[in-house]
C-alpha cells in the first residue's frame, strides 16, 4: 500500500494475505473475462460497426442505422437471436416491466420460481400498491415457488406447480438483497428443462448483475428472455442510463410493441447521441466486470481474515457480481458505509447516515461516489440495520481503486473499535 491513504499495519497486513489467498480465484476471473472479450470483440467485427454508427438521430429516429447494429451486436455477445438495447429503457425496473407487459396477456399466469422477486418488481406485478396498472390489473394471475430453506431453487415444487397452465416461467438469476446463493447458467439450465418438459410457457431471466460473470448467458441454457441493466454489468460503466432485452425474435418483437407502442415497435426511437456510449460501454463490459468481480473477491477475503463470514465465500466461484458481508452489528455496518464513501472518487466528502427508505421496515444506509447516478457497476454498498446485519457490496470500474474503498472501509470499523 502506498502512502496515499493511512491505512493501520493490522488493516494492511490484512489486506496483503487477503490478496494471496484470493490469487486463483483472479486467474479464474482472467480467464472468463479474457474469452468474454474475445466474443464481444468478435461480435463486433461480425458486424461490422463503424464510426457512422455513432450518428445522432433525433425525432422518429426512423432507419437510425446505430441502433439496429447495436441490437445485432448485443444479441451476439449474449448468444441470441435478437435484442433490444435502449437508452430510453429508464432502468432495470422498467426495462423488466416492459417485457412482462410486452409477453403476458390477460388471464395468463406469471410463475415466480425463485421466491419473492426483487422489491422493485412488486409494484410491475400487483404483489404491492393498487391503482397503477400492475399486471395484475390486467387480468395477469401471479404465482410464486418459493426458495428451499437453504436458498436453493425447489425444483420439485416447480413440476408440481408447472401441472396447471402457465404462460410464463420467471426466474431471477440474482440473490438481489436476500442471503440466497445466486444461480448460475447451469442451475438455470436444470430449471428450463423441467419447464420444457411439462410446458411452453416463456422462461424469462431477470439477468441483473449476472451479464459477463460466465462465459455464456442464460439464453444458451433454456431461457427464451433475459433483460437487465445498462448501469450494471453490460453498460461497461460508461452507458448514461438505459436497459436491455435480448432472447427468441419473436418475443423480442413483442417486447418491442411495449417498448414503444403497438404498430411502431423498434422501428422509432431516436438514438440522442447515445449510441457510441452504449457500443463502447458494452465493448468494455467483460474487462469491467472483471474488475467489479476481483474487488468483491478482494473484499470478501479480507473480511474473511479479519474473522467475518462472507457469502459467496472469496473462494467460491462467481456467478453475479453482489459480495454480501455480515457484520454482527448496526454499529459496524455504518462504519463501513461511511469508510467506503471516504475511498470514492465523487463525493467522497459526504457522510452517508441511515434513512428511513420507503419500503423497508428498517433503517438503510448506502454508499455511492459514482460518476453516473445510481450506478452499480460502480463500487456502492446497502446495509439495512436489522438481522443478519449484513452488507451488500458490488462494483468499482477498477479493481485497484474498488481495493482502496475496501479498505477505508475495514479501516474505519478498526478506527472505531469495532473490528472482531
Ligand atoms: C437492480 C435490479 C433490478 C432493478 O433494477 P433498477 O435498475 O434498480 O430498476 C431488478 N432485479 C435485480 C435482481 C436487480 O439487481
């Protein structure tokens, strides 16, 4: 460590064993990056992108050339047949919303299988709030299998549920803020094909947070659908907003109806000047990842020497980019918060406090120095401050930066007496 921050000897020391025990988890993470990027780099050529791409449109944004190239090349990267990627889609939430409006009709049912899906969602589907036309206001049934005590995925309550009719299957390939392991494309592989099995309903991923960690997306597994967002993974830090669709090119156009509205579909949608952020944020997306996954890593072995427990553990291997943290107590989880801010590269001057966030029974508080509003991919943490006191933690754009906010943030627990 380097003399720019006063990191204490316990703390570095810390640090320094955390990064040789975490030594062949990074050569994994290179290597998936590495052939991540050879497949974005090979979609690109196939393609053919070019400067003329980056055009602005504006208006209608009728034949913006950009915008359906990229659509092209993004399918290619995630293996399917057809995508939607927009900066118009405002984020994850209403990315996901207009493709369960774009593929559910009334007096279907949407089958929820891996428990409750993330807060956000509620709203789309009817579970929470009344009065802002939910699926469920449009005659769209909502069932739910929930998650084995372990977390994991009950598969035979999903046949058992699949025995009645069911349009589409819902999956949600992140642990979002639960303790649930996060699945990977082979546990979402086992789900579609016992739906495939008993039912055509459409297998929807929710793929937030997930995109570049394998080598391969959901689509190459049994899904027919995945979305997410561009301020996670696949905007490569560098998209200003927007989300994305991808999966079979039926379904994709009828997202597409959603999207903007029937009859139009993709065919409007002027491109702002967004598009050369979008190419180059998916360009970086593999390496970006990479750099969010070994700061997680990082700060899941750290914490493990200082005698926390972590999940995943800093030895597992990754399937989204999310590190949980548990910290024993309330007192801990804002001196991290509080110790990571301090490491940010934008309003590192701030000192986040614990709110009152609508929604949460509990106090939350979060720390965010990002260089877009709200984005994830950058290093950010929330700890709610109720059981099991845990932290959840994802990002930074590089590694050696996101180590640093790791660091002030067990540097701040130490300061306050709190370390274990
Ligand atoms: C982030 C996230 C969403 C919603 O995304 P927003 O961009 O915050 O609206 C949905 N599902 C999961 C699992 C997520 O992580």
């Amino acid at each position: 460590m380097n003399s720019f921050f006063n990191i204490d000897s316990k703390v570095a020391a810390a640090a320094e064993k955390a990064l040789e025990a975490a030594s062949a988890s990074f050569a994994r993470i290179d290597e998936i990056r590495a052939y991540n990027q050879e497949k974005v780099l090979a979609a690109f050529i196939k393609n053919s992108v070019t400067e003329s791409h980056f055009t602005e449109s504006t208006g209608y944004g009728y034949g913006d050339r950009g915008r359906d190239v990229l659509d092209s090349v993004l399918a290619d990267c995630v293996g399917a047949q057809d995508s939607l990627i927009r900066h118009s889609l405002t984020c994850g939430t209403h990315t996901l919303g207009v493709a369960l409006f774009g593929l559910l009709r009334p007096g279907d049912t949407m089958l929820c299988v891996t428990g409750t899906p993330y807060d956000t969602i509620h709203s789309v589907i009817g579970i929470k709030g009344s009065g802002m036309g939910s699926l469920k206001d449009f005659g769209v049934t909502y069932k739910q299998v929930d998650l084995l005590p372990d977390g994991t995925v009950d598969l035979e309550c999903i046949e058992k549920a699949l025995e009645e009719k069911v349009a589409m299957v819902y999956i949600q390939r992140s642990r979002g803020y639960s303790l649930r392991p996060s699945l990977g494309v082979e546990d979402i592989e086992k789900i579609a094909k016992i739906v495939r099995n008993k039912s055509d309903a459409v297998i929807m991923v929710d793929n937030c947070y997930g995109e570049f960690v394998e080598r391969t997306e959901p689509v190459s597994h049994g899904a027919d659908i995945i979305a997410g967002s561009l301020i996670k993974n696949p905007g490569g830090g560098i998209a200003k907003c927007g989300g994305y669709i991808a999966g079979r090119a039926d379904l994709v156009e009828k997202c597409s109806y959603r999207m903007t509205t029937p009859g139009l579909g993709r065919e409007v949608g002027p491109s702002l000047g967004q598009t050369r952020g979008l190419f180059m944020g998916l360009f970086n997306a593999p390496h970006i990842v990479g750099e969010a996954l070994k700061t997680a890593v990082f700060a899941a072995s750290l914490f493990e020497q200082l005698g926390y427990e972590t999940t995943p553990h800093s030895a597992e291997k990754r399937v989204d980019i999310i590190q949980a943290l548990k910290l024993c107590n309330s007192e801990t989880l804002i001196a991290f918060c509080q110790g990571m801010q301090k490491g940010a590269p934008i309003d590192s001057n701030v000192c986040p406090e614990p709110w009152d966030m609508p929604g949460y029974d509990n106090q939350v508080i979060m720390s965010a120095g990002a260089f877009t509003g709200g984005s994830s991919i950058e290093l950010s943490s929330d700890a709610p401050l109720r059981e099991p006191f845990a932290v959840w933690m994802q990002g930074s754009l590089n590694f050696d930066s996101g180590k640093v906010g790791i660091m002030l943030a067990a540097q701040e627990i130490f300061k306050r007496g709190l370390l274990k």
